[in-house]
C-alpha cells in the first residue's frame, strides 16, 4: 500500500506540472519566435482567454498574461505581430447601437481575426476587404445594424489609435 501511495503522489505531481506548464500564459516575444506563425495559428492561441471589458488598449504582455481582454486588446496584437510576418494587416472598428467591435483584417487570407470567434473551430471569418463588407458581416454577427465603421492604426509606443477611413452609415429615411 505504502508504495502505491508514493507512485501516486508522484504521478499526481508530474501531472500537476505539466498542468502548470500548459496554463502559463505566452510572452510577446515567444509568440513573435513561433516557426510558420498564420493567422489561423495566432487566432488559435487565445481559446482559452476570457472576455474582460477595457477602457483603453491593454499593454500587449498584461494581455497575454491575464489571459483576458477585449477586441481591442486582440486585434491590435494581431496586426503587430502579423505585420511584422508580412501580413498586411488593417484594424477596423464597427459601431452598432449600444457597442463597438474591433477586428483585425488580413487582406492576404480574404478574412478577419475576431476575438468572438477565437474559441470556434474556424477561427476566421472569410470577408471581402471593402471596409462596408467587414462592417455588414461584424453587425451581423451581433444581429445587428451597423452605423459607423472606421479603420485605424494602433501605436504601442504612444497608446494612439490614429484614424485611416470611416464610413457613417446613410440613413434610409430622414427623420
């Protein structure tokens, strides 16, 4: 019995590293070092990240290691690190009554990074790249109306997003 006990004890041990191990959360730096990293690869990395709301773009590595965040935290980590792959990345808000999403355009797969998407099975979500397109297909996800859509830069360094384009949805009927 004593040496059941101990083979025990020290298979619940290995298996409580390799739990730890496989929980700790990723650096920028390893995820930029990853061999033959796509979008889809990327996307597949945060599936078990929760959702928690931000006033402001949290810092990358506060991201990744909390393994929680919102669009904007994912997005804007994507275009930085796809970029630097050379991907050719655009950062598009939409705005819909009551919210706002942020996604991360990919011009060379004909798709978007969206952080709703990043726990399904197909983690893009195929798109033409007219920004009216990317905004028709984010609404629709929320079965909602999109009414403004803007395209952005994001800089790290100064914690900016700099505006590129927007699109405010016309009205069908003038009140």
């Amino acid at each position: 019995m004593k040496f059941f006990g101990k083979s025990f004890l020290a298979v619940q041990l290995i298996a409580g590293l390799l739990f730890v191990t496989s929980v700790q959360a990723l650096t920028v730096e390893q995820i930029r070092k990853m061999p033959d990293l796509t979008p889809e690869k990327f996307a597949s990395l945060f599936s078990d990240f929760k959702f928690r709301f931000h006033d402001e773009v949290q810092d990358f590595q506060t991201f990744l290691s909390s393994k929680s965040g919102d669009c904007d935290d994912y997005a804007t980590l994507a275009a930085e690190i796809l970029s630097e792959r050379g991907y050719t990345p655009r950062l598009i808000a939409v705005r819909m009554k009551g919210e706002t999403h942020v996604v991360c355009y990919i011009q060379e797969t004909g798709s978007y990074l969206d952080y709703n998407f990043r726990k399904d099975a197909k983690k893009l979500v195929p798109s033409s790249h007219v920004l009216t397109d990317i905004a028709r297909s984010v609404a629709d996800s929320f079965s909602k109306d999109w009414i403004a859509t803007y395209e952005f830069t994001f800089s790290k360094r100064e914690k900016v997003k700099r505006l590129v384009n927007q699109i405010i949805y016309p009205r069908q009927n003038p009140a």
